[in-house]
C-alpha cells in the first residue's frame, strides 16, 4: 500500500538535495554503517525499506551500499526525518 503513495518526483528531489547540501552527513552515516572510511559518497535512490548510496573507498575501490531504515518509511516526505534519525546514530556510533 505504501509503495502505491510513494513520490519519486519528490524522491529524485530529496537525493538531488542530500547530494548537493548533505554529502558530509553521507559521510558519516556511510563510515558508521561499515566501519570504514570513503573519499566520496553519493547517493543514488530510495525506496521505502532503504537507500542505495554510491561510495568510493580510500583505496578507490568502489561499493554500492544499501543501508536499511529503521522502520519502512509510509511515503517519500518521511525520508528526511528518517535520515536525520540515522544521521544522530551515525553521530553516536562514532564517539
């Protein structure tokens, strides 16, 4: 049901966003999910179980990561909050 809702007009400008604004937010959230550090992040899509980022590693291999949220998001204006909500995570995983 869910999926019938989501926006991807919305969605394709919420990753345009992140991309060009959040990167460092990426970042982090990309460095606690796998423990490891990246030259760059990108991020590709969303759907409503997780978003698929684009990372290029300090040794410039490259990884696809796909990072679950934490609970499906309803539609695609619950990316945010749920981005900042693993963002803060990210934060304290790293202190």
């Amino acid at each position: 049901m869910a999926q019938k809702s989501f926006d991807s007009k919305f969605a394709r400008y919420a990753v345009d966003h992140v991309n060009a604004d959040h990167a460092d937010a990426m970042m982090i959230i990309c460095k606690a999910h796998k423990n490891q550090d990246y030259k760059s992040v990108t991020l590709l899509d969303y759907d409503i179980e997780k978003m698929q980022i684009h990372a290029v590693d300090c040794s410039n291999a490259i990884q696809n990561i796909d990072i679950p949220f934490v609970r499906p998001l309803e539609n695609a204006r619950d990316f945010r909050p749920m981005l900042i909500e693993i963002l803060n995570t990210a934060k304290e995983t790293l202190k």
